[in-house]
C-alpha cells in the first residue's frame, strides 16, 4: 500500500513570495490533515478536510494561508506572502475516518523563508 | 485550556538500559491517547491507541500504559535503531482533534 505523498520535500523562498505544497493522501482515505511542526515542537494542525469539505480551519492564517482538497483527493496548502515566522516542517496525514485515529504522515516539506 | 505535557525533553541511555517517557494530559473528555514515532526529517509513525484507564498496549520493546492523567511508554531493553523522538497526542471527545506534546527525544548508545 502506497503511502502518503507530499512534494516538494524542500523549498527555500525570501519573505513575501508565495509557495504552495501538494500532498495525495492513501488510497481511500476520506480524512486528510495538514499540519505545521516547527523545530522541537510537536504538529499543530492547520485545517483538516472530510472528503472535499472543511471540518477545522480553526488554526489556520487565513490572511496567507489557503488550502483546497480536489476531488476528495489531493490536496494543496499555499502560503502568500510567505513571512520569516512560517519556516517550518507541513506535513500533511490521511485517516479512514474523521475519528482522531490512527493518522498516517508524509515525509513533509521543509519551508525555509529567507 | 487542554494541553499536553512530556518529559523528559530528552534522554539518553545505554543500550539494554530500560526506562519510561510520560504523558502528562489535560483534556476535557478524553477520546484516546495517541504514541507516535517521529525519525529525523519523516513524519510521525503510529505506535498505540490508548482509550481507557487501565488500558496497556505493546510492540516488540515498547508499552505504552493509561492512567486518568497521564499516560507513560515503557521501554524496555532499548536499542540503538528505538532512538527517535517519541510524540503523544490527545483527541478530544467533542471534536476528535489531536492535542500535541512537544515530544521526548530519545537517544539509545551502543
């Protein structure tokens, strides 16, 4: 069983240009999660999707932040302009249920802002 | 406010040296309690789901166990490939959202 596919796995831009980041999710997985790790810290969530529908954006800077999920599929988490304070690991999981299981993980992509 | 707490931040031992990592959780209507594997530069590998006090799982030299407020992964007879940074992670009962700790980095000598 593949597992979760994000890309690019690195990127460097300066402050105030724009990035975004794709993730395909398992196979049959309805529940698709993006998360922000900053260095010694543990993930904060930044939106969570249920099929193509939002269930938590709470978390998320909508000023700069923005996200869709396509088709109940892939997803894209984009970040315009990009601010020093955004350097960090997004990883983005997939689950089968929207329940807070068992989450799997991509490798995440490494932002960093210059 | 709901929260997550683990310690040590760090700990090295030697191999075949057993300890614990605690989980210390403030969470209004516990879900489950969630222990995660995280290498450098991966993302976090499911270990255990833990939903009730009481509750004890294991893998291979790993147990993880639940109190009503805390939860500890016992590590027994460490090696070197267990080192990583380990991760527990809290859902509520209201919205299933996981709560996040910090982690303990664990480093396993030969």
């Amino acid at each position: 069983e593949a597992g979760v596919a994000q890309s690019p796995r690195y990127k460097i831009i300066e402050k105030r240009q724009s990035v975004a980041f794709w993730c395909n999710p398992i196979s049959g997985h309805a529940t698709l999660y993006w998360y922000q790790q900053i260095l010694g810290q543990g993930p904060k969530l930044l939106i969570q999707f249920q099929n193509n529908g939002v269930v938590d954006d709470s978390q998320l800077p909508k000023d700069r932040f923005s996200a869709e999920r396509l088709k109940g599929v892939d997803s894209t988490l984009k970040i315009q302009p990009a601010k020093l304070e955004d350097s960090a690991v997004y990883l983005c999981a997939s689950s089968a249920h929207a329940g807070g299981d068992e989450q799997y993980f991509g490798p995440g992509t490494r932002l960093t802002v210059t | 406010e709901d929260q997550v707490t683990q310690s040590p931040e760090a700990l090295r031992l030697q191999e075949g040296e057993s300890s614990s990592l605690n989980c210390s959780y403030t969470v209004s209507g516990l879900r489950g309690l969630f222990w995660y594997r995280q290498d450098p530069g991966k993302g976090p590998e499911f270990l255990f789901t833990l939903y009730s006090a009481g509750e004890e799982k294991e893998k291979e030299r790993l147990k993880a166990t639940l109190t009503k407020k805390e939860s500890f992964l016992h590590i027994t007879a460490p090696k070197p490939e267990d080192s990583a940074t380990y991760l527990c992670a809290a859902a509520r009962d209201s919205n299933y959202q996981l709560i996040w700790g910090a982690g303990t980095k664990l480093i396993i000598k030969p």
